[in-house]
C-alpha cells in the first residue's frame, strides 16, 4: 500500500476514534465509530486481507454499528447532560492513557523495524494444491480460498463452538429482552 | 480343647443372656450357673492333667512379623487359680440363686457374672501380656457392670465410674510396662520372656537393673489398680455398693487377687531376682506393707459391716503383694488361695445377714444374730476364725508363711505383725457387735435363717476355710511354699499366737456387751481423709480444674487469639479489598489499565 | 510501503484511544463502543503480523483466522451485551454508570 | 466395576432430584453400594475393579480408579458400612428430604472416591466433592449455632485443601507424575524437597483431620451436623487425611517425616491430652462426643510417628494399627453419633446436666450406647482396642532399650494417659445420660424403633467382629 494511502486510512482510524469518545451525542459518537472502522478496513485490505476488510464492512460497520444505533434510538438517548468533571478520574484516565503510549513507543523503540516484502505468489503455488494453485500461478490471491480452506479443515471444532456459542447469545438475548412478567 | 471349653463356656451364657433370655430371668440365671458347674467340673479334671500351652491361636497376624496370638498357658500356678476361680464362683452364682431371687434386672445380673467368669478365666489361662491387658479390662468392665447393677442409686452409678477410672489408672502404668517388657525382651509370651531377659541381661549388663525395675514398677501399677493397693485403694470400699455376692466373689475372692496373681505370674516367667534384685521388690513390698496397715487401722472405725470386710480385704492384699515384692511369690499365692475361701464366706455370710436384716448394713443396728440365724453365724465365726489365724485354721498357715517371707526385712516384718494384731481386733468386734449380745433393731430381731440355696453355700466355704490350708489341700493350691500346711512351735508360732491375743483380748474388754462405739478415731473412720483429698484436690482441683483451664485456653487462646486473629486478618485485608470493589465500572476498568501497564513494564523494561 | 511499526503504532494508538473512552466515559453505550475500538485494534496487530510474518510467500492465514473468531465472539458479545444494556435500563431508567454503584462491595 | 461403586450414589442423587422417593433411593443405592463393598473386599485381586480413563494428556491426569492395596478395601468397606447406616439413620426435616438424602449420597460419593482414587487429581478432586455437601448439611439443616460452625468449618477446610493442594502439587512435580501407582515406584525425592513437602502435606491433612491446634472446627461442626453428616464426616470424611499421609507421606517421604517427627508428637499429643481435657470439661453430649473424635485422631498420628521415627525401617505393626484403628474409630464414632441423634430425638435436649436415667425407659438404647463407649474408649474385645493396642506396640516396636526412648516412645508413654481421659469423659457422660434417677426430660422417653436399631446394631457387629478378629481386616493388608 502507498504511504500516502496508509497514513490516510490510518488516520481517517484515529480521528474516528477521537471522534467517538469525545462527543457527546451517542448517535454521533456511533457514526464516527463507523468511519473509524471503514479506515481499519482500509488498514486490512493495504495489508492485503481483502476478506477480513470486507468482513469488518460488512459485519462492524454493517451490522453491529447498525444494532448500536438502534438500541441509542430504542431508549431514545438524548445528548449526555453535562455534568461536572470529576478531576481526579479524568486526570487519572488520561494519565493510564499517557503511560501506555509511552511505554508503546519504547517497546517499537526496542524492537528493530520490519519492512514488508512483496507477496511471491508463483513460488507459494508449489506449496499449494487444486484450485488455489492454479490461481495462484495466475499470480492472483485467492484470499477467500485459502482462509476457508483452513477455516473448514484445521479450525472445524473451533468453527462449531463459535456456532454454538452464537446460538448461546441468541437464545441469551432473547431471554434478556423479554419483559419481566411480573 | 477342655481349656478353650472353660474359657469360652461362660462367654456363650453371657452371650446367650443377652441376647435371647433377657425376658425370662429365671432360665436366664439357670443357664449362668450351669455354665459355672461345668466350668468348675472342667476345672477339677484339668487339675489331673499335665501342664501344657493349649493353642496359639492367631490373633493378629501381620506380614514379617510374629504379630500375637492367643494360647492359654496351663500349668500348677493357672490350674489351681482356676480351682479357686470356678469354684468360688459356682458357690457364689447358687448363693446368688437366692440372694437375687426377686431382683427385677436378674438376667442381667447374671450376664454380668458369665461375663466375669469369663474374664477372670482368661487372666488366669492367658499365655502372654496382651491377653492379660485384654481380660484385665474386661474383668473392669463385669466388675463395673455388677457394682453399677443398681444404677438408678446415683451412689451405687458413681462407684461403679470411680472403679473403672481408678482402674484405668491403674492399667496406664500396666500398658507401659508391658510394653517396656516388651521392649526389652523383645516378646509379650510368658515362657519366652526368660530368654529374652537373659538375652537382654548379657547384652546391657549396666543399665539391666534399672530398666527392669522400673519396667515391672509399671506393671505393678496395674495390680496396685486392681488390687486396691494405696493410694489407688479408694474405689474397693465404694464398690460395696453392688449387690453382695458379686462383692464376694470380684472384690474378695477373685478379681482383687488378680494383681498378685499376675505379680506371681510374672515372677514365674522372669525369675525371683526381678524382685530380688532390683528396687521394685522393696517398692511393691512396702507399697503392699503400708495398704495391709493402713486398711486394718481404716477397719476398725468402720460400722458398715460390708466396708469391714472390704477394709479386711484390702489389708489382706496388702499382706500378698508384700510378700510378693519380698520375693515370696509363693506365699503369697498361698494366702491368696486361704483368704479366698474364707473371705468369699464372710461376704457371702454378711449377704446372708444384710439379706435377713432387710438390707440392713449398719453393725450396731444387728445384735444377737448368732441364735436367729445359726449356720450363717456359725460359719461366719469359722470365717472370722480363719482370718484371724487361729492355729490349725487355713489362715494361720498362710499367714505364717507370709510372716516367714517377711523375716528378713525387719521393719516390714513389724509392719506384719501389728497387721496381725489389728486384724483379731476389728475382727473380734465385727463378731462381738453383730452375731453377740442381744438384737438392737426391730430388723434384726425379725431376722430368720436364710434358705437353703443360701446356707449350703455358707457350710460348703466354712469347712473350706477351716482344713484348706493342710498340706492334704496343697495340691489344688496355685502355688505353695516350702513347708505349707507344716505345723511347727518355733519362734513365729509364739509370735503370731501372740498377736492373736493382743488383737482379740482388748477387743472383747472393748465391745463385749457394748451398744454404741466406745472409741472415736476420726482418722481412722475417715480413712485418713484420702477419700475426701481425692474428691477435692485431684477430681476437682486436678482433673475438673485442668479442664476447665485447658478448655478457658483452647475456646480464648486457641479459638479466640489464633484462630479468631487470623479470622480477623482475613476480615481486614477483606475490608481492603472492599474499597476496592466501588461498584464504578470505570473504577475497575482503570485498575485493570493499571495492571496491563505493569505487565507490560515487567515483561519488556524491568531489568 | 508502511512498516510493521507503523501498523503497530497506530493500533496502538487506536487501543489507547479505547481504553481512555472506556474509562473516561460516563455513557454506557459509549463505553461498549470503546470497548469494541480495542477489539479492533487488537485485530490490526493481528492482521499486521499475519502478513509481515509470512510462511511461503504467503500471509500467515493462522492470525487471520484468530481475527474472524474474535468478530464473531464480539458481535455475539454485543449482541449480548446490548441486550444487558435494555434491560438493565428498563429496571434503571438510566444508562449513566455513576448511577450503576449496585456492585458496591 | 469401581466406577459402579462411585456412581451408584451420584446415580442416586440425580433420581432424587428427578423425584424418586428420597430416602427409599439412597437407602437401596447404598444398600448395594454394601454389597459391593462386601463382594470387593473379597475379589479385590481381580483386575476387574480397577479402570483408567485419560482426562488431561499434559500433564498427564486419568480418572483412574482401583485398589491399590488392603488398604484401600479396608477405606472402602468402611465408606459403605458407614454409608448405609448414615442413611438409614437420618430423619429428614419436612420438606427438605431431597437436600438431606441427597447431601448424605454426594458425601458418601466423595468418600468413596478419595478413597478409591489412584490418580493425584481425584484423590483430591473426589474430597472437595464430598466437602461441598457437608457444608451445605451443616449450614442448612443443623442445629444450635449452626451458620457460625458451617461458616467455621467451610473456611477452616478450605484453606487446609489450599494447603494440601500446594503440597499435591509439589509432590506430583517432584515425582514427576500424578499417578499414585506409579509415583510409589519413581526414584526417591530429594530430602530437601522431602522436608517441605512433608510439612504442607502434614499442615494440609493435618487440618483436614483436625490435628492439634487446628482442631477447633471440628466439635462445633459436629455438634450442629444432621446425624448424617456428623456420621459420614466423622466417621469416614475425616479419615481421608489420614489415609493421604499414610498413603503418600509415609512411602514418599520417609525422611520429610523423619525431619518433622518432634513437631509431630507435640501436636499428636496435643490431640490426645489437650483436647482430651476440653473433651472433659464439655457440658453437652454433642460437644463432647466432637471433641472426642478429635481426641482419638492422635493415637492414629502416633502410628505415623512411630513409622516418621525410623525412615525406611520396618515397622510391620503401624500401617496395620494405624488402618485397623481408623476403620475402628470411623465406625464406632458414626455409631455414637448415630445414637446421640436418637437420644435428642426422644428427650430433647442433649445437656448432660438435663439427662438421667434413660438406661431404665431405653435399655436397647443404653446397652448399644454403653457398647459403642466402651468401644471408643478402648475395651478390649471391640475394634478399637486392637487398633490401640497395635499402635502402642507399633510405637515400641523400635524401642531399642540400650539407647533410652527415643521421642515416639516418650509420646506413647503420655498418650497412654489418654486412656484415661477417655475412660473419665465417656463413662461420665454414660453416668448422667444413663443412669442415676429419671429426670424430667427422660421419664417419656422411649427405646430405639425396630428401623432405628438395624443401623446401630450393623455397627456394633462390625465393632465387635472385627474386634473379637482383627484378621478380618488385618488379612486384607497382607
């Protein structure tokens, strides 16, 4: 990905980010979240995984961005009343804050760079069999391919409890949303 | 196979009582008293047979090691004890036919005289320590039984605990000789022990003397326990409280006998010189010197005509484990074979008159009794007689034979003789009080010769008491010294003849015709406030005070400071944590930030 | 070409971010979202060392995988967690977590 | 066939809490349960027993059960005699049949399973399972101060699991291995290492069977459990400890003990004279039987000293006196709490002081109850005694007279004074419940039920079987 294009998604990322802990109204707050995800999806497919980027899309900026402004409009929320700022956790937060991006720098600064090197995708083929290895002759990534490949074979069992434990949440949140009778 | 017979015999009618007869009393006490007959029929034919170690049988069985058995070691000392046993016991169970005819527990009565029958068999038959240590409990559990038979009387309940835990204390020192004999000699079987002992003599010549006398002043803690010898001696006189005739068979006759009869039995298995040699012979004998006086001075002020007899008892004892610990095992082995005869009869006779006097114990409260009920009062005078040691009686023998043992050790041997004196005296007045002059109450003028069941036990043990001590006899005697049942006029004759006389001429001058104590030792009729220091200082001060202390210490110190400080540590590191626990989420969020941060600063820049 | 600092750094930057909403913020709507910027965050590193750690040629697909499972984990959680957030507001009447002190030990 | 025997009362439990009849189920459960035992005892041999299931593959845990040797028939045959009559003597309050039965089962069910458990894990694992339920009996269905001694007796337990847990840990670590089998085979452990772990094992177990000074759990809880609950802990929970020390302390760590000996014996005889004098000063008949129990666990730890005394040298006495006097003890005290629940039961009260003359209105009962006394206080002809008596023994076994006595002999000189002791507490307390005239509590007592007799009398068989022939149990060891 050319810088240029990096540090823009990058910090479309981070000022979203800002965005979303520092206004007040929650349904703003909600939609710079999902500018801040369209630039992390941005991140994903610079570093050329082009379904995760896809996913975050779809799913983050899609779906649960969707379900957080629906439940702000259920309890119909309105802009945070201003009340006074405690100073010591404010002090304390930014401080927790501040620390950690220190520390953040000087562990970047202990451990030597690392540049990317361009994918080889004619040499990957040898590795590779079927479908993948012919697309990847084509020198094209078959991203999708590969993560299901693995998805549906090494990470099966993991797969299934994810299942279940989607099903778990449904069932979980359908009996949190009933009302009380009572 | 006749010794397992006799010992297992009354353990069968005590288990049969139990179990099935509870209801119908009178088959019950008819099954106990067979039993007995034929434990004295089997008693008298091992008495023909040669001596012998029946069994062993495996008790405790172990993997590399001899673990214990069970035999039963039958020789002349067991034979003849057993004579004593089953007969005396046989005599007691018919007179007790009688004596408990209307009592409303008499099954269990019974099943507590097989029980003891038992035990008391199976000290006499053991083969090794354990087996005594074990039958040694259970005569205290029947003797326990029987003197708590009414144990709705709080006394009568309080006397039979006081026996068992004076007892046990007792059988504390007991377990630890035992086992230190063990230690030594390396075996609990009385035939092996000799060897061991000489084994163990050879190998530590120094320090042979000291550990084998202490090691056997352990094990005569468990006769001073059963055999009532001070300062244990203060549960005898309260276990007059069980019903008579198990008062003359457990704590006359038999049970009380049978610390001197393990002192002797050990004396056979480890040779004379244990007591010879080494301090515990003077210990025992002074031990035994100083109850046989002391009891004969508690016995003159007593007025209970049973505790006279129990005083006697203890007194008598005391004359065998001195001579015991003098080394004349022998002797007194053979007094205790006389003196359980004629005192199985003066109980048995005293039954018979508290029994006529309607439960009327109090000798000044009798008078007369010999014309009212002759043969009881001919009987008991043939008792008296006995124990008193006039000539030619079976007591006389004995107790000359014991005034032998004693000869070289002057002092004890004064000691005897003023025993002797005391004796006739108390004795003299028992008779004088209760069986002369003229009746004082309204019960004992009613009083009528008891029936026969009764009486022919009496005439049976009166004509025992009278010729057992012959030489004829010797030969159902457990044990018996040079010359038993000799008659000579030497230097002890005239000594004994004349403390005869010292004893019983001032007691006729005293209580002939008397109707009230003309003397008043306190002392003495408070049996030198031992009882009462008992009662204060060790079951209440020691034993009740320590527990209370103990308790005070384990509730607030154990408890309060220890446990309840660290329950209090607890308490505040959980107060800590509880300001902690704000229930503000962005609280617990900021502490968690804390801690990544502080991970992150000891895995990356620490060091 | 951005190097994996760079990636890292502005996750990094990205997860501070969170973490001050989360502790700053007194709207619990808000908070969740903050949480969900640390999860993201959290995928980029992810992401970022699965294409610079690379096996063959090719992107290690093992970290990409971890990243699906935690989208998937998260939207269950917030599904869950929204959930919560309505009933807890139903009994409440209130989403203001300095009001939410039920926890107080 | 093992795993049959655990089950069966979680079998039990679970039809319980489906609905089946409560007491009914847990008396057929442990009935068979009984049989089982019985039919284990005498094929134990056979291979058929034992089972191990892999759980955990690093590090390496199986659910492995099996006999590992006579001892664990002989724990195992307590467990389910106890069992049975614990069952079959509870009287469920109305309404809370499902929790009481159920409790006794998930007891007895751990019980078993400690005691049956080959692997490190489930030894421990089975326990706390077993733990839980005597907890809740306590707090939820006892008597008198029965939130504090639950609360007392939840945190006390609990952190001597903690403790032992740490110790388990080390040993396995030490050994390399959870399998108990097999760590009896791995080389011998470093002596350093031997020495701590023998402390946290004796702390650890130590509190579990409430050694001197962490004893103080131990009477309140007992006094305030169900009858149940006071039988099954008592009687076979407690001795798990004991079994733990014997079955790893003693063969792992003969010089870890060795080292701890002199603070062994001090506590030990603390157990016996200290708490001996706080078991006579006890003014209630619960109180006093609690204290008793812990009383009588010293003589147990007296046979582990005399084995600590002499690291790896023969003692063929200890490990059978110490088996012998646990099964003993286990029985004869369910037995005496079995009883005294009867006695509340039909006098109310079990304050010594408003007792008197029950012997007259229950002989059934005073002849048992006098039995089982004088079985705990060591009659000869009764189980315990033969246990005593071997572990005295055991004690002078080594005894080597040239050399004077050594620190085992001095103890067992003093813990024979306990025989004393207990000889004074119990016939005591047998002298005011018992005898003397009837009182206001006892004049309408009644004796014990047909139903209320068969649990006491199965253990007053047991107590006088075993006592009359200690080769009944001894031959399992050999």
């Amino acid at each position: 990905m050319p810088l240029p294009l990096f540090w823009f998604f990058a910090i479309l990322m981070l000022v979203g980010g800002l965005a979303v802990i520092s206004l007040r109204n929650p349904v703003a707050a909600a939609l710079s979240m999902v500018a801040s995800f369209v630039g992390l999806a941005g991140l994903f497919i610079g570093l050329n995984a082009y379904l995760v980027g896809i996913i975050q899309i779809l799913v983050y900026a899609g779906a649960i961005m969707v379900l957080f402004l629906f439940i702000i409009m259920l309890l119909d929320l309105k802009t945070e009343e201003k009340r006074a700022p405690k100073v010591v956790p404010v002090v304390g937060g930014l401080g927790i804050v501040l620390a950690f991006t220190i520390q953040l720098i000087g562990v970047l600064g202990k451990t030597p760079p690392k540049e990317s090197e361009p994918l080889d995708l004619v040499a990957a083929a040898t590795h590779q069999t079927g479908g993948i290895q012919e697309t990847l002759k084509d020198d094209r990534l078959p991203d999708v391919n590969l993560v299901g490949d693995l998805m549906f074979t090494e990470y099966n069992l993991p797969l299934q409890i994810v299942g279940v434990l989607l099903l778990v949440a449904t069932v979980g949140v359908v009996v949190l949303s009933k009302r009380q009778t009572a | 196979m006749f010794a397992w017979i006799l010992l297992l015999l009354p353990l069968l009618a005590a288990a049969a009582n139990q179990l099935y007869l509870k209801r119908n009393a009178f088959i019950a006490s008819l099954v106990s008293t067979g039993a007995v007959v034929a434990t004295f029929v089997i008693a008298l034919v091992l008495l023909g047979r040669d001596d012998a170690v029946v069994g062993p049988v495996s008790w405790i069985s172990l993997e590399n090691d001899p673990g214990l058995s069970l035999s039963l070691k039958l020789d002349q000392l067991s034979k003849g004890m057993m004579v004593i046993v089953t007969g005396i016991g046989m005599l007691v169970h018919i007179f007790s036919l009688g004596y408990m005819a209307d009592d409303s527990a008499k099954a269990r009565y019974f099943t507590g005289l097989s029980l003891f029958m038992f035990s008391m068999t199976g000290i006499v038959l053991a083969g090794n320590f354990i087996m005594t240590f074990i039958f040694w409990e259970l005569v205290g559990l029947s003797s326990y039984l029987l003197i708590g038979h009414w144990y709705q009387k709080d006394s009568a309940a309080d006397a039979a605990k006081k026996a068992f835990i004076v007892n046990r204390i007792g059988d504390f020192g007991f377990m630890i000789g035992i086992l230190m004999l063990f230690g030594i000699t390396g075996t609990f079987i009385f035939d092996d022990m000799g060897g061991g002992l000489a084994n163990f003599k050879e190998g530590y010549e120094s320090c042979y003397a000291c550990l084998i006398g202490t090691a056997i002043l352990c094990v005569f803690c468990g006769a001073v326990g059963k055999s009532a010898q001070m300062p244990l001696h203060v549960w005898l006189p309260d276990a007059m409280e069980g019903p008579t005739p198990v008062s003359a068979l457990i704590h006359a006759a038999t049970m009380v006998a049978a610390g001197v009869y393990m002192l002797f039995r050990v004396q056979l298995s480890l040779g004379v010189e244990i007591f010879t040699e080494t301090f515990a012979g003077d210990v025992i004998a002074w031990v035994g010197g100083i109850t046989a006086l002391g009891a004969a001075l508690m016995a003159t002020q007593q007025n209970d005509i049973k505790r006279v007899l129990a005083y006697s008892t203890l007194s008598q004892l005391g004359y065998m484990v001195m001579a015991t610990g003098l080394g004349g095992g022998d002797a007194g082995m053979f007094h205790l074979y006389t003196h359980a005869w004629f005192k199985a009869l003066l109980f048995l006779g005293s039954g018979a008159v508290i029994y006529a006097c309607h439960h009327e114990q109090d000798i000044w409260k009798m008078g007369g009794l010999l014309k009212k009920m002759p043969i009881t009062g001919a009987t008991f005078i043939a008792g008296t007689a006995a124990l008193i040691a006039v000539p030619f009686t079976s007591g006389f023998f004995s107790k000359e034979a014991i005034l032998h043992a004693a000869e070289a050790k002057p002092a004890l041997f004064w000691i005897a003789v003023a025993v002797a004196v005391l004796t006739p005296f108390y004795m003299t007045r028992l008779v004088l009080v209760a069986f002369l002059g003229s009746p004082r109450t309204d019960d004992a003028d009613h009083a009528k010769e008891v029936a026969p069941v009764m009486w022919g036990p009496l005439a049976v043990l009166g004509v025992l008491a009278l010729i057992s001590g012959f030489a004829f006899f010797n030969g159902i005697a457990p044990a018996t010294p040079a010359h038993a049942g000799e008659f000579h006029v030497n230097k002890l004759f005239w000594i004994s003849l004349g403390a005869l006389a010292a004893g019983v001429i001032p007691a006729f001058l005293l209580y002939g015709g008397r109707s009230k104590d003309p003397l008043s030792i306190p002392l003495f009729r408070e049996r030198f406030y031992i009882d009462a220091l008992y009662d204060k200082i060790v079951v209440k001060g020691l034993q009740n005070g320590s527990a209370a202390v103990v308790h005070f210490f384990d509730e607030f110190v154990v408890n309060g400071l220890i446990v309840g400080g660290a329950s209090r540590l607890a308490e505040s590191f959980g107060m800590l944590f509880r300001r902690v626990q704000s229930g503000n989420l962005q609280g617990y969020a900021f502490t968690f930030g804390i801690g990544v941060i502080l991970v992150i600063y000891f895995t990356t820049f620490w060091k | 070409m951005a190097g994996l600092h760079s990636y890292l750094l502005v996750s990094g930057l990205l997860f501070a971010i969170g973490l001050a909403g989360v502790v700053l913020r007194r709207n619990i709507i808000v908070v969740f979202m903050c949480l969900e910027l640390m999860l993201s965050a959290a995928n980029l590193t992810l992401v970022a060392f699965s294409r610079f750690n690379g096996v063959n040629g090719l992107p290690d697909y093992n970290g990409q995988m971890l990243v699906f499972f935690v989208i998937t984990v998260a939207a269950a959680e917030v599904a869950v967690g929204l959930a919560i957030i309505v009933a807890l507001y139903r009994a409440r009447q209130t989403i203001h977590t300095d009001d939410l002190t039920s926890m107080r030990g | 066939m093992l795993l049959l025997i655990v089950l069966l009362p979680l079998l039990a439990f679970g039809a319980i809490l489906a609905g089946a009849k409560a007491r009914q189920t847990a008396v057929i459960a442990c009935g068979a349960n009984l049989a089982l035992g019985l039919l284990a005892a005498f094929t134990w041999k056979a291979g058929f027993w034992n089972l191990s299931l892999p759980v955990l593959s690093a590090p390496a845990i199986h659910l492995s059960l099996g006999l590992m040797d006579g001892m664990s028939v002989i724990m195992l045959l307590l467990s389910v005699i106890v069992a049975f009559a614990a069952v079959l003597t509870g009287q469920a309050p109305d309404g809370r049949e499902k929790l009481y039965y159920g409790s006794s089962l998930l007891i007895a069910a751990g019980a078993i399973g400690a005691f049956v458990a080959t692997d490190l894990f489930f030894f421990y694992a089975f326990h706390e399972l077993a733990l839980i339920p005597t907890f809740l009996m306590i707090g939820m269905l006892g008597r008198g101060e029965n939130k504090a001694a639950a609360w007392k007796i939840t945190i006390y337990l609990g952190f001597g699991s903690l403790v032992l847990l740490a110790g388990l840990v080390w040993l396995a670590s030490a050994t390399g291995t959870f399998d108990m089998v097999a760590m009896q085979e791995s080389t011998a452990i470093d002596p350093a290492a031997q020495k701590g772990i023998a402390a946290f094992l004796i702390v650890g177990f130590g509190i579990l069977v409430s050694l001197f000074p962490f004893h103080s759990w131990a009477a309140p809880a007992y006094a305030s459990a169900p009858a149940p609950t006071a039988m099954l802990h008592a009687g076979v929970l407690k001795k798990f400890g004991l079994y733990g020390l014997l079955r790893l302390a003693v063969p792992l760590l003969p010089e870890g003990l060795h080292a701890w000996l002199v603070p062994l014996c001090v506590l030990l005889l603390g157990n016996i004279l200290w708490v001996g004098f706080v078991t006579i000063s006890q003014k209630r008949l619960d109180g006093m039987l609690g204290n008793s129990s812990v009383m009588h666990m010293g003589y147990i730890f007296l046979a582990i000293a005399a084995l600590a005394a002499v690291p790896g040298g023969e003692n063929a006495w200890a490990v059978p006196a110490a088996v012998l006097l646990m099964f003993a003890h286990g029985i004869s005290i369910a037995m005496l709490f079995g009883l005294a629940d009867k006695i509340e039961r039909t006098t109310g009260t079990l304050d010594l002081d408003e007792l008197g003359g029950l012997g007259k209105a229950a002989p059934s009962l005073a002849f048992l109850f006098g039995l089982v006394g004088m079985a705990s206080i060591g009659l000869p002809g009764l189980a315990n005694f033969a246990g005593e008596v071997m572990v005295f023994i055991a004690s002078f076994k080594n005894y080597d007279p040239a050399a004077g006595m050594g620190p085992v002999q001095i103890t067992c000189i003093l813990a024979i004074w306990g025989v004393v002791i207990s000889a004074i507490y119990m016939l005591r307390a047998y002298r005011k419940v018992f005898q003397g005239p009837f009182v206001k509590a006892t004049e309408g007592a009644s004796d014990l039920s047909l139903v209320d007799r068969v649990p006491a009398v199965l253990l007053a068989v047991v107590l006088l079987a075993v006592g009359l022939c200690p080769n009944l149990l001894l031959s399992l060891l050999r």
